[in-house]
C-alpha cells in the first residue's frame, strides 16, 4: 500500500545505505513483513550468497546462507512466506573474474527465521535461477542459463516442468493477468506468455533487442527494459512494439519500476537511474556505482521500501535509496476482505490508516506545496501502475488531514 505526493522536484539525491556483507553484487531486493531484504553474490574462495535484512541507515544484518552456492538471485513472497533462490552466477557474463565457488546452485529454500532456510526442492539440471515469482497463487521459477525452463513448486519439494517457448524464458512478470518472460537468446530475446500447462505464445522481440531485462506496468500499459541500445519499449500489440526511447547513453535497461507516480530504469554500464518524463524522454537521476577500471556496472534489482526506492548494484555491491515528494507506505500484504484505508497529507507528515488504526508514517525534511493543483482528470481505481484489481466503495475526499479519532470514527461505519 503506498500514497505520496510528488511536485515534480529535480534537486534528486540517492543515498548510500551501504554494502550487506561482502556483496559483489546484489542481486535480489524483496519487502516482506515490513522489513528489506537482500539476496547477494559473494565471489571468494568460500564465500556463498547470503541473504541480509535491513536495519538502516546503512546496516545489514546476516540472516544466513541458506545454500552453498555464490549468490542468492531471487526472493518473493509466497503465502506469507518469503523464499529465496540459489545460483551459480557466472561472473564473467559481467566482465568480473569467475566466482572460486564453483558450486551448481539451483534450489530453492523457505524461510524460517533468524538464519534458518528450509529446502523447498531444485530445478534439476539446472545451476542457477534468475525469475522467482508468485502468479495466482503459485510460486514459479526460471533458470536463468540454458537449458531453459519454467516450474511450478507443487509443494514439498516437487516442482513441475512447465516448459519454455522455444528459448530461454528467464525474466519474470506479470500483466493485465498474464505471466510473461523474458528471454536472452538473440531474435528470441523478447516477450513470451505463459498460457498454461506448457503451452506458451511468443509476443515478438522489439526492433534491434536482443535481451528483454525487465517489466513494468506504468498506466496500464507494458514496458520493457533491453540489451543492446539501453531501450525502453511499450507493448503496442503482439509483434508490436513501441519505442519509448534510450536512457542516456547506456546499453541496458536491467530494473524498471514504477515509484511515486513515475517510471525509472536502471542501467550497465555506468549503473545510472533515469526517470521517465514523456515518451522518448528520460532525465538522468545519478550514478550509483562509481567502482574504477572496471568494462560494467549495474543498477539492477529495485524495490519499494519505507517510501523510497531502493536499488541494488554490481560491482560495489551496495544498496542505495532515493525518496521524491512525500510518500509513505505499509510494507506487508494488505488482508484479504474489505478494508478501511486512510491516507493524509499534514505539513511534513503523510500518514497511512488500515481499518482505522495507523499503520505507517513518514515525516519529510520540508513541507511539500501548499497547492498540489493541476490539469489532471481526477481517477478513482486508476492510476501510475495499472487499473485497481479489486472493489471501491464509499470514496471521500477532504481538503483538510482528518484526525485520528475521525478516521477510527469513519472506519467504524
């Protein structure tokens, strides 16, 4: 659940909220529970990726290798569950030098606290696996280096072959209801649907791709992230794609997400954000990893956190965060039913409400404008990500913050 307010300020600053453990590269960033997490590749001769939770402003803390491979490369959450999945990265793929841990990865591990994983299974013949997502409540995985294929866990430790289409189908995310993929693999580096069973359809590959990095949906509406140009394109149709144009100077688009009403995008090889202000338009937020006489850099996995947006980066392996306007957010999982929620804005605070009670506060450095007026069409169950998947009732808006004692008042109803 997140709401803020944005002015459109330019004076952006990410901060530097430090390194968990010894990451190269951190490759996984997951909200569960009201807390981040990370997943990293640690490169040294025993080093295995490890999972941190943060504590802030910069401090990690170790919630265990659940596998002895290099790196942890996914996470979701899961039926209330957080899971994480182990890999082999091969280093070299970013012009590093290979991992001393040259143990397959693979498996995929549920979370049981402090520092202890248990093993949910692995994705056999498989060393490394980049997509780990939930769609309709099943939990499936990708393998990031060939063979391809997608699974489906089927609990315990079983997991079912879903096939691939026709190439490898590593990238995951969802849209307009679909699960979609994408793939590494030259004219089949595009977008794939999932449509059951192993049955899947092929979207096409945009003009010049060659790998499809990342999904977003910004005003209901698909872009993709894409090697080799540093693109962005918006999905005009099947076979039809959009040119959203180039981020600076890069050669890839890795994380896109949608943050306080706008899209960013995070590159290789100068591991930049940029902001997308109008099509073919992008506004360069900063560089996030300065590491010397290195060929790549990234600015890859993002999440949403404590009403900023949080990036994870290659080859510092530091995280850091950015916050625009004023925004808030309550970072569990909404329960299921209705629900009263309140949102307020008052001076420098914004303020979350869940069945009356608050939840989540934030408190910015300055007030934001006095007048938030603009030409905008007011839109109720519409907005920067996509439709509201749900029902409304009973929507009000107040030109003054209500009090607390008004919100409970009003959530009793």
């Amino acid at each position: 659940l997140f709401f803020g307010t944005d002015w459109g300020q330019d004076n952006l600053e990410w901060i530097d909220r430090g390194r968990p453990g010894e990451a190269v590269f951190v490759m996984a960033l997951t909200v569960y529970e009201g807390a981040l997490y990370a997943g990293t590749y640690e490169s040294g001769e025993g080093k295995t990726g490890r999972v941190y939770r943060f504590e802030g402003p910069d401090r990690w803390i170790d919630c265990g290798a659940p596998d002895p491979s290099n790196s942890i490369s996914a996470m979701a959450v899961h039926k209330g569950q957080l899971y994480a999945a182990a890999s082999h990265y091969r280093a070299g793929g970013s012009s590093l030098d290979a991992s001393e841990n040259t143990t397959p990865g693979g498996r995929i591990y549920r979370y049981l606290g402090g520092k202890d994983w248990e093993l949910c299974g692995e994705l056999e013949g498989h060393e490394a696996i980049l997509g780990l997502i939930d769609f309709r409540g099943n939990l499936y995985a990708s393998s990031l280096y060939h063979p391809a294929g997608l699974y489906r866990y089927q609990g315990g430790t079983e997991w079912e072959n879903c096939g691939n289409p026709n190439s490898r189908c590593v990238v995951l995310g969802v849209w307009n209801g679909q699960l979609l993929s994408g793939g590494y693999d030259g004219d089949k580096g595009g977008v794939a649907r999932y449509n059951g069973g192993r049955d899947w359809t092929y979207l096409g590959t945009p003009p010049g791709v060659t790998q499809t990095y990342s999904f977003a949906s910004h005003f209901g509406e698909l872009f993709v992230g894409t090697w080799p140009e540093g693109k962005v394109f918006r999905y005009g149709g099947p076979e039809s794609w959009v040119d959203a144009g180039r981020l600076g100077d890069e050669k890839e688009v890795m994380g896109l997400m949608v943050y306080n009403g706008k899209l960013y995008g995070g590159t290789l090889p100068l591991a930049k954000v940029f902001r997308y202000a109008e099509e073919g338009s992008w506004t360069d937020t900063g560089q996030l990893d300065k590491t010397p006489d290195v060929k790549y850099r990234r600015a890859w996995t993002m999440a949403i956190h404590d009403g900023q947006l949080f990036c994870g980066t290659l080859p510092s392996g530091h995280v850091h965060s950015l916050e625009v306007g004023q925004c808030v957010t309550y970072d569990h999982a909404l329960p299921r039913g209705w629900r009263h929620v309140a949102a307020v804005r008052n001076g420098k605070k914004v303020l979350l409400y869940i069945d009356g009670k608050p939840v989540a506060e934030k408190r910015s450095s300055v007030d934001s404008p006095k007048d938030l007026s603009n030409d905008s069409r007011l839109r109720i169950g519409f907005g920067p990500q996509d439709f509201f998947k749900g029902a409304l009732r009973e929507v009000r808006v107040y030109s003054r913050p209500l009090s607390e004692s008004e919100i409970e008042s009003l959530a009793s109803l």
